[in-house]
C-alpha cells in the first residue's frame, strides 16, 4: 500500500511548507526574545518602559507563531485523514467498478475472451491496442466487440462504455430517493440493470 502522503496533494504540501515555514520563524523569535529578557535581567537600564512593551509585543509574536504552528499540524492530520479516507472509498469503488462489470459480463454470458476484450474496451483502450495485448488481429477484435455489443445490448462502443459509466456513477453516488424513478436499496443486484 503506499503512503497517501507521497502523493502530490497541493493542499498537503503548502500546509507543510508553512508548518515549517512558522516553525522556523517562532524560532528565531524565541532566541530574539530570550536575548532581550537574559539582557534585560543583567542590565538594569534595559527596563525602560518602551522596551518592556516591546519585549511584550515579541512574546506575544512568539506565542501566536507556536499556536500557528499547532493549528497548522491540526489541519494538516486532518487533511492526511480526509486523503486516507479518499483513498481507501477510491479503492474500494475501483472494486465495485470491478465486480459489477464482472456480474454484467456473466449476465450477458460473454466468453472469457469477450469478457477480457470488454474489460479492455471500457478502460479506454483502441481496438489496435486491445489486438496488440491479445496478440490477435483488428478484424477478430472488431467481431468479437461486435458480439459483446449484440449481446448486451448496445450499439456502439460509446453506447456501451457510456451505460457502465452511468451506472457506476450511480452506484458509487449511493442510493437515490425511490422517487426518482431508480431502485432506492443497492444490494446485490439492485441498481445494475445494464442491457435491459
């Protein structure tokens, strides 16, 4: 599994690079301030009121950067949860997706070979391409899509694509008011009515 967190999140990144960027600041501002009260406690003349007020002012600097810092960290596990979360619904649809196009090639009672060629056409790739992977011809790709289309109904490779895309959009959008006209439960079968 990899680390979410390798992942070029521009969020993710600007939040460290801030995080870090605070880090550094308060640091500096810590060692300024320590300066000034360790000079201040050895040099009495340094008590003025004027530099009283702007040693405050620099502790408080100081205190707001650490807060910035801990409320930058927050959000940036917060936002590391969200894209595991993403992450780990993303995976788990990329099943669905999987398992409804395998219950869609069953029920059209593709072959193997269709089901592969199927498989292969919904993810995008070009009739050449698939004869490439298959180490066939164009002309017996071409059939065979021609079978698969016959067989579930459609009458184009958009038509096709189009109807596993539909319905994968919404089943991975949850189920719908029974209102609308679809089926309202998503169980086994529920909501997967491609080719009829």
């Amino acid at each position: 599994m990899s680390d979410p967190r390798a992942s070029a999140d521009p969020a993710a990144s600007a939040l460290r690079r801030i995080a870090g960027l605070v880090l550094v600041c308060g640091a500096i501002l810590v060692v300024d301030v320590g300066g000034e009260i360790h000079a201040a406690l050895i040099r009495p003349e340094r008590r003025s009121l004027m530099n009283l007020l702007h040693l405050a002012s620099e502790l408080a600097a100081t205190v707001a950067l650490g807060w910035a810092f801990v409320l930058s960290r927050r959000a940036l596990r917060r936002l590391h949860g969200a894209l595991v979360t993403e992450s780990e619904r993303l995976r788990a649809l990329r099943g669905e997706f999987d398992r409804l196009m395998q219950a869609r090639f069953a029920g059209w009672g593709l072959s193997p070979a269709e089901a592969d060629i199927a498989l292969l056409s919904v993810r995008g790739l070009k009739i050449a391409e698939i004869a490439a992977l298959r180490q066939t011809r164009e002309g017996t790709i071409k059939a065979q899509l021609s079978s698969i289309f016959r067989k579930s109904g459609a009458a184009s490779r958009t038509e096709f694509v189009a109807r596993f895309v539909d319905e994968f959009l919404d089943h991975a959008a949850g189920p719908r008011p029974a209102a609308s006209g679809r089926r309202a439960d998503l169980g086994d079968d529920a909501g997967y009515h491609l080719g009829q």
